[in-house]
C-alpha cells in the first residue's frame, strides 16, 4: 500500500492554516456582533420581545369655583388587535364586527393591516367588552381606556373647549391647560415570544401612569347657568344671529361666568346642535363642513371684535373725569348736530328731539353724542388714544382661551383725525372685543386697577392640594379711586332714569350702560345689522360684579341696546346677586311692587293653545311656542318654567305644542305701507315671516314687494319714515 | 500490522464535550417548540440522548474496526449509498418541510444525505488511494475523479439540498488536493465550482432571494432576512458572557427549528462570545487532531480517509457559524455534534471512531 509523500504532508499542513485563518476570521467576526455590536442588537432585539402597551394617565378633571364637575374622564374599554397574532383573521373579523356592530369587511381591513397594532373601536361600552373577552380571541386586545366626558352638555362650551380622539385639548382650557390636563402616561411592558404569548421570564414591568391635573375655574356653575339661560331666551326673543354673555369679578377680573349661543355640544364637536343644520351639513363637502366647524367653534367674546357704540362712553367719561376737563355737573348743550368737527356731519342720535341743555350726568344718561363728542375733544387725540390704550383695548387681555384678538384702535395720535376722535368718544370707528371691555369695565368698577381676566383659579393635584394658584393680577392703574366712584354714581343714574331703565333690578344699586351699533361688514356698516350691548356694574356701592350682554343681529324689530340688551343683563345681575347673597335693600315702594309682580305660574298642559293664551295673559305673563305652524286650537304638551313657579309678572312662559305643518309654505307679502311698527310687528308675526326694521313711525318701503310669494319664515325689511340711530 | 496504540485521548474528550453540549443545547433550545407543538418539552431532548448513547457505542465500534477493511469494503458502502438515496423516491421517502430528505423505518427516519457524505469520503480516499500514480495525470486521475464527485453531489443534489451537496463537493475536493492534484487544475475547479453554485443560486427563486438578503438582512428583515436577523438579535443580546444557560428568548419561535440550523445562535445567546468561542476552540481541536492524524497516518488510505473525515467536519461547522454570523448566505447546516438529528449524529459519531482507529496505527508522535 502506497504512503503519504512529503507533497501530501505539506498541502495537510497548509489546509490547517487556512482552516486556522477561516477560524480566526469567523471568531473575529462572532466578537464584532456579540461585543461591538451587541448593545446595538439587544436593543433591537429587546424591541421585538417587549409588549409595551401605552396605559393612559386619566385626563384632569375641570371643576368650577365651587368644586362642581363640568369636565370629567370616565373609563371605557378600546379594542385593538395585533394583526400579526390573528390566527383566522375572517373568522375573527365576523365575531368582532358581531359584537361590536360594525361592518365586517371593515374589521378585516384592520385585522390585516400591515401594523404592529391596529385600533379597531375606541369607547366600546363595558358590555361589548365582556362579551368580547369571553370570546378569548388571538391577537384582540381589549384595553382600559379613558374618554372625556362634559356632564353638561352644551354648557360652558366656550370656555370648556373640546378635545379630540386622543385626548388632546383642541379649543378652550382643554387647549390652553392641556399640558397640565394631559399627565403622564403609563406603560405595561411584558415580554412575549414571536406568536405573542408571554415568555415565561419574570421581567414584566408596570409603569403607573401619573394622571393630569384638575383645574379649578374661576367660573361659577350658576351664575353660568343664569348667563345661558338669559343669553338662549335673548336669542329667541330677538331673533338674534348670537348673543353673548360675560359676568366678571371686577375685584379680580374672575370671569364668572362667559355664555355665548347658539353653541355646540363638546360631548360631539362636529355635530351642531340644531337638526336642521345637522342635515344640511352632512351634504356639504368636507371642507366646507371643516370651515363650519370652525365658525362653530368661535368663541365670540374673545374671537371676535365688534364696534361698542355708546357702551364706550364709559371709557369716555372715564377719561374726562380723571383728566378733570369735566365734572358731573359741566354744562353741555344738545343742539341735535355736532358743528365742531370739520369735514362731517355728525349727529345726536336723538337729533330729531335735541336733547337741549344738560349736565354732564345728565349727558350720560341720555347717551347724547354731543356731549361726549365735546369730552372728546376737550381731552385731545393724545390722551384720548392714552386712555384707550389704558384701558387695554388694541391688546389681548391675556385670558388663558384660545384665539383672542386685539381688536382695532388708531395706531398713533397723528393718525387720527378730528373726525375719527369725534365718533370714538361716542363708540364708534373702534373695534373691541367683548371680554376687553368688560375688563375695562372692571377696572372703572374697582377703583381704577385694569386687571388681567382670570379664567383659571388653581391646578390641584387628585387629594385636592394646590399644586398651582393663579393670583389676580393687576395690568396697571388706569384711573383714581375717586374717578371710579364718581363714574359709578353716575351710572347708576344712567340705570334709575337714563337709557338702561330695563336693566333695573329691584332693590339693587345698579350702574350701567346701553350701546347699540351698526354692524360692520367689510368696512362698510351694514344696512339694519345691530349689534346691542349693555354693560352693567353692580352693586355700584361695593361692585360685586360686572356684566356684559352683547346681542348680534337681533331681528325681530327691537334693535336698541336699552331696549333688548338691559332687560337680559338686568335678568342676569339679579339672579347673580340674589345667588351671591347680596343684601337687596329694597325701599318701601319697591317691596310693594314687589309682591304684586311675583305671579305663580299655572298648569297650562293639555289645554289647548288658546285657553293656556288667555290664563297666562289674565295672569300678566306671556307665552312664547317655539315653532312657527301653530294653530289655536294646537295641545300645549309641555311648558317652561313648569307649573308652581313663582316668576314676575311679563315673564315669558315658553309652550311647547303638538304641531300640524302647512300643506303648502308660501305666503303672500302683504302691503305694509302706512301701518304702524306694531301693526306690522302683528302681521307678519301672524304670517311667520322674519323681518328686520329700519327707522320709527309709519312704513314708507318695503323688500319684497307686497305681492311676492315667499316662502314661510322669510325675511322681510321694512323701513320707517322716522330714520334714526 | 503494527500493534495497536491508544486512540488519540484529545480528540475523543473534544467529541464527547461537544456531544454533551449539544444534547443541552438542544435540550434548551427545543424546549419552547417541544412544550407548544408536541406538548412534550423534553421530546428532543429524549431523542438527541438515546442517539448520543448509540453515537458513542458507534464510535466505539469503529474505534475497534481496523480502518483498511474499509478500504476493501468501500465499493460496497457506495454501493450502499446509491440504494439509500434512491430509496427516498420509494414510498419509504417521507417528506418534512417540503423537502422529501428522509427514510421512513417505521420506528425512527433517517437520513441517507448523512450516510452518503461518510460513504463517499470512504470510497473516494480508496479509489485516490489505487489511483495514486494518476492523480498527476488529466485524464486518467482527474477526469474519474471528477466524475466521483459529481455523481456523490448529485446522489445529494436530487433531493433538492444544495447546500449538503456543496459541503460534500467541497470535502472530497479537498481531499484531492491532499492527494496531491495539481494546483492550476484545483483552481480550475475551484472556478467551476463556484460558476456551478452561482448558477444554482440564479436558478432558484429563493436561493436568489436568499442571497440578495445576505447583503442587507436588515432591509428582508420581515421575509427572507428573517431569520439571519434574528440569529444575530441573538448573538447580539447574548453578549460577551451570555443571558445564562436556558434564559434564550430567540428560541421562542423568533429562530425557526433552533435546535438545528441556528443553534449556534442560541449558544451565543445564552452562554455569550465565552460559549462561542469554547465551541469554536473545541472545533478547532478536532479539526487539529484531524489533521494530525492525517500527517502521522502510515499508509495514504489512512491518510486521505482522515483528512476527508477532518474535512467534512470543518466545512459543516465553518458553513454553520457563517450563516449564523450572517458571514456567508443563508442556508441549512446542521452544527456537527451539537445540532439535532439522529442520522448526523451517528455518522458523525462513526467519522470520529474511524479517526481514533486510524490514530492508533499512526507512526510515534514525535512530540
């Protein structure tokens, strides 16, 4: 038998080195991805064998002042799955749909989705869930989960806010204290092999979520509750575009209480309130339907400037009485026209009927233009702009809400003519938004201290301590003690005999102001658009609050802010301060009146439409149905304020009827030439037409012409011969 | 004959370690799919022992069985061999994974590719052995040579294993070049070899797949660079000194079988770069006393026979560590001695008993 040659020998020990060389590359190699690479790769790896399972932190409460919950975080249950762990993804998907009432080819989609976790329902309510667990499926999770909830509903909507699916404040204190709100998340890790089942190595981690702060408003639930009410019953009554409502702690600058309506509910952001609307904007396209929740949305006080009109005499009178180029007994005289200021023909509103002389309260109660036109001018551009400006207007407050403006004010001294310092001493060719002058209000009401409103009081933590306190904060002092008394002293006149007669409370000391203002639309004023506000301070001796009420396009005849506006925040003021334990001190004539107007309100239900008529009216109430399409004989199945309550006498008592609709919508405008505001007020209410007006006394014109079939609830306008301001 | 010696003490105690950790490891690694599939957590486990067991009295016996009767009894063995691979197309052929690789015996499978490997280095390093004069010469040694290697890989080749086939094409090359061919015609062949896999690479869907996935595993991670990853999330995660004996995560289903093809990955998981290379160095042994044998073998069967057996060794287990370091492309090699499968370890087993025979006829150790 042959032997191994040398040769052989040799190439042996050659392929042991190659062999050795191949070992020490594969080594080096092993070393680089377990020692260099290593931490890199466990971290991946670590990845891939953890479940790491979000666990929500509960989103803070928001309580009112007196601890009331009007936003609140309840526990529901979220389903998700783990399409990778799904053994029969139809069969699975047919179940889960089943259960939780969905459309089964939409499950699939999400059982197959080529995701880690997909979220197949969120808030399934607690039945579903069980029904759910019990069916035991692979790779359907089922987990904790939280959903804000307003108690309320379309109450405080503005200052609330919303937040949307996940949790995130989108408008209001949800948007501006989200982060407080918000907390921290929690996680569950567990670890679990490649099919998902948990690996049986004990490294399970919980991490507690920590949740969110509360947040204490400064917003009381009642008065809140009286501003809406008022705010809803104004804007029925008027037939208003909107109406708004703030109440102020003019010590503080609390915001008490800020109702705008119409509103939405924060419970379903996208959906208006109305039904009606609800259908027309589901047929919009999307975008349009995004841009009306967004109108939806506005929050009018803050979001919005409007033209005050005489409401910002106060600030007016304000600057006169500080600056002493007036006092309270200055001697004005009223001629009708203002022949001072070049290169316009202003007048007094009551130009027609001059107010002749007066005093300077006296100016102030009837609101006469040329009385402040002269305070004006006697106070020149430069202090004038100085006060505004003081007063905080041409800048945000500060409030803690989304989207405030900053209105519109001269930008200098230089820019402003004679006639534009004319026409602002009087409230017009300004802007200011709502919640600016309240807050100057405020500052006239408390002695002069322009403070910063205050929405939030506190954060307090789940055990009700104070993690944070938000102090009121003085801005800067805009006028003297005495200025402040002075002027209220002066309002309240305006309350007792002026223009605001209607915002008169019984027993209470209240100061105030009306304004009535001509809408602007693309810089032009709008023909028959008002906007009428009424300011009021009360009690003037100890100013508890102060109140705005600003009515938009009111139409149902009445446009003048001492006519519709002072009755709602006269409403709103004594139901505040007979709420905030404020002593009335009645006199004896008033206790008297008193008595004689409480009336108790009778049971009108299943009376018909005419008998409930004539019981309220014998009464001295009146009544209100809410629809249109009633006919005499139409069963009254429910009424507001039910039966045993004591109101006053005028009160309105809304009926609600069962009602038949017209077989046919169209109606035939009559000729309302010659007739009477109230004869025409009676006509077309009788037709259920909607009519805006224009002037006093006879109608000399109306649009359509009589004649015109329109359709039920159209808009008819109609002006009188006497046209005024 | 010369008188007998004693085996070479080294190679065996570095066969018997790697057995024994191959049955733990196997044990561990196994354990999640045994408990989940086959509700039986020590079912491989069992079966890795008893074939353990067997493996060393199959060692022993061919420790005992003088080497040169192999060489008598080498055309009969490949005789043997050519039965069993073509038994597999009879309806004893049993399938597992798509792939039609085993025998069914009725009490346990087996797995002919195992046997042949063995087989063919036998037969091969006697015909090298008779044709010593002609292994210089094109035509009469090179040509039949080749013709062996080819039929031996197509033996393989027909069950549709490439990579079996490559290991064993690569084995009885080497031994060619131990017995002596000429460099230039090695390297010709060395070319035509790789022209030979590239082409089955290209002919194959997922072997392409696979081989793309090789540059990136990262970017295939959810498809064919699955498994590539995972093996090196393992190794990464075991570190330098390993998550501890049993404490591997990988092997809950995130390495397919990984008591088989990827075991080493679970070696490094769970017993570190320190494992590892305790493997490797052991591996190493072997493939030293291998060649060593080789060297001090008395006559040039013995030799060739040795240097085959060595060979086979160290392709399988350099395959292996490669594919699971991702140095070289996916595909499925069992680690010798530590990997699950009854056939492989037998044959295996009976490799290193004939390798301890052939050592105790091995001339003085000079050192």
């Amino acid at each position: 038998m042959p032997s191994p040659t040398i040769s052989t020998k040799k190439r042996l020990i050659a392929m042991l080195l190659i062999v050795s060389i191949f070992v020490l590359g594969l080594t080096i190699r092993l070393g680089y991805i377990q020692i260099v690479k290593g931490e890199e790769l466990k971290k991946e790896a670590l990845e891939q064998w953890t479940r790491d399972i979000p666990v929500k932190a509960k989103r803070g409460t928001i309580y009112d002042r007196k601890g009331k919950k009007l936003a609140i975080s309840i526990s529901t249950n979220t389903v998700w799955c783990r399409p990778a762990d799904i053994e029969n993804p139809k069969e699975t998907a047919k179940i889960v749909a089943n259960i939780l009432e969905m459309d089964e080819n939409e499950v699939l989609e999400k059982l197959t989705k080529k995701q880690s976790v997909v979220r197949v329902k969120m808030w399934i309510d607690k039945e579903k869930a069980d029904a759910l667990r019990k069916e035991n499926l692979k790779g359907i999770e089922i987990v904790d989960d939280n959903k804000r909830y307003y108690p309320f509903g379309n109450f405080a909507s503005y200052i609330l806010g919303h937040t949307n699916i996940d949790q995130v404040g989108q408008y209001g204190v949800e948007k501006t204290y989200n982060k407080y709100l918000t907390g921290t998340p929690g996680r569950w890790i567990k670890t679990a092999d490649a099919v998902g089942r948990q690996l049986p190595y004990e490294n399970e981690k919980f991490y507690e979520p920590e949740n969110g702060l509360n947040l204490v408003l400064t917003i009381d639930e009642t008065i809140q509750h009286f501003a809406e009410k008022a705010a809803l019953e104004a804007l029925v009554k008027n037939k208003a575009k909107k109406v708004s409502i703030i109440v102020m702690e003019p010590k503080t600058g609390d915001i008490l209480a800020m109702a705008s309506k119409p509103d939405y509910d924060p419970n379903n952001p996208r959906e208006p309130l109305n039904e009606k609307l609800k259908e027309e904007w589901a047929k919009l396209p999307v975008n349009e339907q995004i841009k009306k929740w967004y109108d939806m949305w506005r929050n009018f006080p803050i979001n919005d400037s409007y033209e005050p009109g005489s409401t910002f005499k106060i600030i007016t009178a304000a600057a006169g009485l500080e600056e002493g180029v007036v006092t309270p007994t200055s001697q004005f005289y009223c001629d009708g026209f203002i022949t001072s200021v070049e290169g316009a023909r202003l007048k007094c509103w009551r130009y027609y009927n001059p107010h002749g002389s007066e005093t300077f309260v006296e100016g102030v109660q009837n609101s006469c233009n040329e009385v402040f036109v002269a305070v004006g001018q006697r106070l020149g551009k430069e202090n004038m702009l100085k006060y505004i400006k003081g007063f905080g207007f041409g800048e945000k407050t500060g409030i803690d809400l989304t989207g405030e403006q900053s209105g519109i004010i001269p930008r200098s001294a230089d820019s402003m003519r004679e006639v534009n310092l004319a026409t602002i001493s009087y409230g017009q060719g300004i802007a200011v938004t709502p919640i600016q002058l309240i807050t100057a209000i405020s500052a006239v009401a408390n002695g002069g201290k322009l403070m910063e409103p205050r929405i939030v009081k506190e954060l307090i933590d789940q055990d009700g301590n104070i993690i944070e306190k938000f102090k009121p904060e003085v801005r800067r002092k805009v006028i003297s003690e005495e200025t402040s008394k002075t002027l209220l002293k002066i309002l309240e006149t305006v309350v007792s005999t002026g223009t605001g007669k209607k915002a008169y409370v019984p027993g209470y000391r209240v100061g105030g102001k009306t304004g009535t203002a001509q809408k602007v639309i693309n810089g032009r004023y709008a023909d028959g658009k008002y906007i009428a506000s009424f300011v009021a301070i009360a009690p003037v001796n100890d100013p508890k609050i102060a109140v705005l009420a600003v009515i938009d396009e009111p139409s149902n005849g009445e446009y003048y802010g001492g006519r519709i506006a002072a009755p709602v925040a006269g409403q709103v003021v004594k139901e505040t301060l007979s709420y905030l334990d404020v002593e009335p001190q009645f006199t004896e004539e008033e206790k008297e009146k008193f008595n004689e107007k409480n009336v108790v309100v009778p049971d009108v239900r299943n009376k018909t439409l005419r008998e409930a008529g004539r019981i309220l009216l014998r009464l001295g109430l009146d009544y209100n149905t809410e629809t249109l399409n009633v006919e005499k004989d139409s069963v009254v199945i429910d009424q507001f304020p039910l039966p045993g309550t004591k109101v006053n006498k005028d009160s309105l008592v809304e009926l609600y009827v069962k009602t038949k609709r017209k077989e046919s919508n169209e109606i035939v405008v009559p000729n309302l030439t010659g007739k009477s505001r109230q004869e025409v007020i009676k006509i077309l209410n009788k037709l259920n037409l909607r009519f805006n007006f224009k002037g006093e006394g006879k109608a000399v014109s109306q649009t359509p012409k009589p004649g015109t079939k329109v359709d039920f609830n159209a808009l008819v306008k109609v002006e009188f011969d006497r046209i005024d301001q | 004959m010369a008188k007998k010696k004693a085996s070479d003490f080294t190679l065996m105690i570095a066969t018997i370690l790697l057995v024994f950790i191959g049955i733990i490891m196997v044990f561990s690694s196994s354990y999640p799919e045994a408990y989940y599939k086959l509700k039986d957590g020590y079912y491989f486990l069992k079966r890795q022992l008893m074939y353990s067991l067997l493996g060393v009295f199959v060692m022993i016996f061919f420790m005992n069985f003088d080497y040169w009767r192999l060489n008598k009894l080498s055309k009969l063995i490949y005789l043997g061999c050519i039965v069993l691979a073509f038994l597999i197309f009879t309806p004893l052929g049993t399938e597992y994974h798509g792939a039609r690789r085993w025998i069914n015996l009725g009490f346990t499978t087996f797995q002919p590719s195992e046997a042949i490997k063995l087989g063919s280095i036998i037969y091969f390093a006697s015909y090298l052995t008779k044709k010593d004069r002609d292994i210089k010469n094109f035509k009469k040694g090179v040509i039949p040579s080749l013709i062996i290697i080819g039929f031996s890989c197509i033996l393989i080749l027909i069950q549709r294993d490439l990579s079996t086939s490559v290991t064993l094409g690569a084995t009885l090359v080497a031994i060619l070049f131990i017995a002596g061919i000429k460099l230039w015609q090695l390297f010709l062949m060395g070319a035509a070899g790789v022209a030979g896999i590239a082409a089955a690479i290209f002919s194959e869907k997922y072997r392409m797949e696979r081989f793309i996935a090789f540059f990136d595993p990262f970017k295939y991670k959810d498809t064919v660079g699955w498994q590539v990853v995972q093996s090196l999330y393992a190794l990464g995660s075991g570190g330098i000194f390993g998550l501890g004996l049993g404490k591997s995560r990988q092997k809950f289903f995130y390495i397919p079988e990984p008591y088989n093809d990827f075991i080493f990955s679970i070696i490094g998981e769970e017993l570190g770069f320190v494992g590892c290379v305790t493997v490797i160095i052991l591996f190493l042994l072997i493939i030293w006393r291998g060649i060593r044998i080789a060297l001090n073998s008395r006559d040039l069967f013995a030799c060739l026979l040795a240097s085959g057996i060595t060979s086979l060794i160290t392709v399988q287990s350099l395959i292996h560590i490669a594919v699971v370091t991702s140095s070289a492309p996916t595909t499925g090699i069992p680690l010798p001695f530590v990997s699950y499968g009854g056939t492989a370890l037998l044959v295996f087993m009976s490799a290193i008993g004939i390798l301890l025979n052939i050592s105790r006829y091995t001339e003085l150790d000079r050192s």
